[in-house]
C-alpha cells in the first residue's frame, strides 16, 4: 500500500478511500450516486462548520467525519439513499417517457384514423352510388320475378313492343296472302 495516498480516518493525510468502498466497479451506478451523496453530506459539514465558527475544519474535525462517514453503517446508509434517489430518478423518467410516448401515439392515431376516414363528398357519392346500384339491382329483381309470370315470349313482345311470329303464322298469313 505504499503508493496509495494515506486514509485520513487512519490518521495517516488527508486522503479519504471512501470512494473505493461504494463504488465497486465502473458501471456501479448506485455506488456513483451513493458517493455523490457522501460529497453532498461532507460540503453540508464543511459549510455548518464554516457558518458556526467562520472557518474552515481543522484536521481533528474532518478526521472525525471521516470515522463517522466511513462506518459500516453509514456506507450502508449512503447506498440506501442512492437506491432511493436513482428508483425516484426513474419513475419520474419512464412517467414522462410514457407521457411522451402516449401523446406521440394518440397523435399518430388520429393522422391514421383521418387518412382512412372518408371526405363529406366522397360520402354523399359512394351513398349515391349505392343507392343507384340498389334501385338497379332491384328492377332488374322485379323484371326477372314479372318475366317468370308472364313469360319470356310475351316479356320480349311487350317490352321491345314488337310481334314475335312463329313459322306455322308465316305460313298461314302467306296462305292467306296467295289466296286472297
């Protein structure tokens, strides 16, 4: 340990290991945070000395804190309270990134939804349209069910108003025609 700084808690300078023992690794994001919790709580002691006494802590004082801030105890303290803060910093990210997303989504839908609904006058024709088809398909019912009754030869004599003659006619009206 010769080429690592003296501990201040050891009463060895001023250097304070606290980081090495909440930070385990370089992805350690809770031991980040729980060491920035550890900065904030010493500035706040440094400046309640500073304000009381117009001065800043002597090398007794800061040791002192240093045995009290490097305790089993308050290292655990200060990764609780990271977990906390970092569980805060994510609810409030993922509430507003669902917000987000949410507002992005309703607005995606309502350009879809718009894009497939149809104009008023492309209402009223595909209505027109129908209704056409409709009556069409509707004479062409009641043409066919009045052809049934009556039958094709009389449907086709009263329709295209002509006389529809069969060969045994011709021959009697040619008859007649010689005769006569």
């Amino acid at each position: 340990m010769a080429d690592l700084p003296p501990d201040s808690s050891s009463g060895e300078g001023d250097y304070n290991f606290i980081y090495t023992k909440l930070v385990q690794n370089e992805t350690d994001v809770i031991g980040v945070v729980a060491y920035a919790v550890y900065k904030r709580q010493k500035i706040e002691y440094i400046e309640a000395i500073r304000s009381k006494h117009q001065r800043r802590p002597d090398e007794r004082e800061l040791a002192s804190f240093h045995d009290l801030t490097n305790s089993a105890t308050q290292l655990d303290s200060y990764r609780q309270q990271a977990v906390a803060l970092v569980r805060v910093f994510l609810k409030s990210a993922i509430s507003e990134e669902a917000v987000q997303l949410s507002q992005r989504y309703e607005e995606r839908t309502k350009q879809e939804l718009a894009r497939f609904r149809p104009r008023f006058w492309t209402g009223v024709a595909q209505s027109v349209i129908g209704s056409a088809g409709f009556v069409m398909v509707l004479g062409a019912l009641v043409i066919f069910t009045w052809s049934l009754n009556q039958g094709p030869r009389q449907v086709i004599e009263q329709v295209f108003d002509v006389t529809i003659t069969t060969n045994a006619t011709s021959s009697a009206v040619s008859e007649i025609a010689e005769a006569g």
